[in-house]
C-alpha cells in the first residue's frame, strides 16, 4: 500500500523559499528497493549546490542524500535487508528530507545498535567523505602534517577525530577563536584563523618550511590559490567541495610553477560505487565511532518546516558540527 508522508521538494531553483513542504505518496518499493521510515536526516552543502541550480536535476525534486531509520518493506529482489532492519546511508538519490521513502538498497548500510538513528543521519555523508579522503584518496600512514579546511564544520570535526586516531597531524583552518577551540577540542593539532591570520604563512611556519603532502579542501574558489601554496613539491591538491563557490579557470601551468603538483576533485559516489565497497567504508567509520574515537557533535536540529532556516544558517557559516532534521 502506499502512504503520504511530509517531505521537502523544490520546483524552482533558487534562494531557500523555494522549498516547500508538501505531502508525497510513498509507493510499494520496486524490485531493487527498500522503504524506510526516517528517524532524521542529514544536511550537507551538496544540499544547496541541487537546491540553487549549481548541480542540475530535473524540477521537481526532492533534497538530501543521508538518512537513518528502519525498513518497513522490502523489494522483491532484496535480500540483504528484512523489515525490522535498522539502516543508514549517505549516498542516495535526491529525497531524504521526507519522513519516508524508497532507496535503492544498494545505497544502504546495516547500522550497528550502537549508533543513534540521529547520529548515523548526521555522520554518513559526511563520515564517508572523510573515509574516502584519508583511505583512499591520499592514504594517510600516520605522522603526515596535513591542512583541512572548514575543520569545525560537520565534515571538519569528523576529519578532526580521525587524523588523531591515525596519528596525523591535522592544520585546520577556521573563522573564529570559538572554531579554533572546537577544532582543537575534537582532535586538531593546530587551527589557523583565517579571518586574521595568513594561512599560507601559518603553514609555512608550523611546518618548518615543508609545507604539506596534501591539503583537503572543500570550500572551493576562496582558498585555491592559498591551498596551492601550503602543498609541497610533487604533493596533491584534493578539491572535494564549493562551499564558496566552484573553481574555474584554472591555468594548468600554476600546478607546475609550484612544485609539479597533482590535483584531484574526488566524490563519494566513485569511491563507494558497490554495495561491498559502501559497506566496508560504512563500517571502517562505524567502528571508529564504537571505539569512541569519533563522536559525532550535532549542534543543530530542526523540524523538516525550517528546512530554508536550516540551509541558510549553513550557508552564512553560523553553524558548527553537524545539523540533522528530525523526522519523528
């Protein structure tokens, strides 16, 4: 039987009052499908990038790729999964701002007891990126010093955490002396306040002069150039977001005149592209979390009717750690 549920879509791009919160029909799941009913959802700035226009889909559409809950049907070509189930993901098809809906269950992971149905929301996507960015973009061996951008942020608290537990010292740049605490607090090693401190220059001084093997940046066009020069000879530049918006223009030459740099703009969805490889980065993240050496900081929760006062503190950067919807 289907059910309708509150849900966001949008049917224009545009500011935050294009979201709308409307009332959608969740059919029966397809073959390859399960339903969730959704205890909460995550937001994440890929959220805003479908929402404006930045990443294109076809109008109308849902938002948001990272959810929690349980499983109340299952396809017919589904086995891995039963009614009952508790289940997470981070990298779905648009539509997880809605109380329930179908996904693919290729896309979804067993969620240990362990783990909150809001912590599984606020940690997918986000966990996941940084498994993806320490493990397998540039495998962090431990004893690198490193520069992470946004390290208060939802992702930055995570990649925090993790860089310690791998011993590795992580340089995490911020926009306030209340940033550079939380940042240090989750494990940072040192932060750089980049509203009135040179980040270049930081890095120049905290490394000796090195610079670093790679850099991780996720805010896109505001930091590129200064990202180039904390990266040392024949290292990596990893671009994996555009919180300030898209880098372009780029001259291939400048890769050469600093150092013979490599540059790489990753996604989650290349680098978890099987069921297997989903769950083996879900539980690489899963186990971290059940050792208590990541704990998830949710500072934010709204109900799915603020959605557009909930994208709009994450764009004015007035939050810290991660925001989830609660659904119940």
């Amino acid at each position: 039987m289907s059910s309708l549920v509150k849900a966001i879509q949008i049917e224009q791009n545009g500011g935050p009052e294009v979201l709308k919160l409307v009332e959608i029909e969740v059919p029966p799941p397809a073959d390859h499908e399960i339903t969730i009913r959704q205890h909460a959802a995550g937001l994440n700035f890929i959220d805003i990038y479908f929402r404006d226009g930045l990443y294109k889909h076809p109008l109308p559409h849902g938002l948001g790729f990272e959810g929690a809950g349980e499983v109340t049907a299952v396809g017919k070509a589904v086995s891995r999964f039963k009614k009952g189930d508790r289940v997470a993901y981070g990298q779905s098809p648009l539509g997880a701002y809605a109380q329930a809906r179908n996904v693919p269950a290729a896309q979804v992971v067993k969620l240990p007891k362990g783990i909150s149905f809001e912590d599984a929301a606020a940690m997918m996507l986000k966990g996941l990126t940084v498994q993806y960015l320490f493990r397998q973009t540039y495998r962090l061996q431990g004893g690198e010093t490193i520069l992470f951008h946004a390290a208060a942020g939802g992702v930055g608290l995570i990649a925090c955490q993790w860089a310690k537990a791998l011993g590795v010292k992580l340089i995490g740049t911020v926009s306030s002396p209340e940033k550079a605490a939380l940042a240090r607090a989750h494990g940072a090693w040192e932060t750089i306040d980049y509203s009135c401190e040179n980040v270049v220059e930081r890095v120049a001084a905290l490394t000796k002069g090195k610079k670093c093997p790679v850099v991780y940046d996720g805010v896109g066009k505001d930091t590129w150039n200064a990202s180039l020069d904390c990266i040392e000879p024949r290292g990596l530049m990893v671009s994996y977001g555009n919180a300030s918006g898209p880098v372009d223009g780029v001259n291939l030459g400048i890769l050469a005149a600093k150092g013979s740099l490599f540059v790489t703009r990753p996604t989650l969805g290349t680098h978890v592209n099987t069921p297997e490889k989903m769950q083996a980065a879900a539980d690489d993240l899963f186990s971290l979390v059940l050792k208590k050496k990541i704990k998830m900081r949710i500072d934010q929760r709204y109900p799915l009717s603020q959605a557009a006062q909930a994208q709009t503190a994450l764009a004015a950067r007035k939050t810290t750690g991660a925001t989830i919807f609660t659904l119940d």
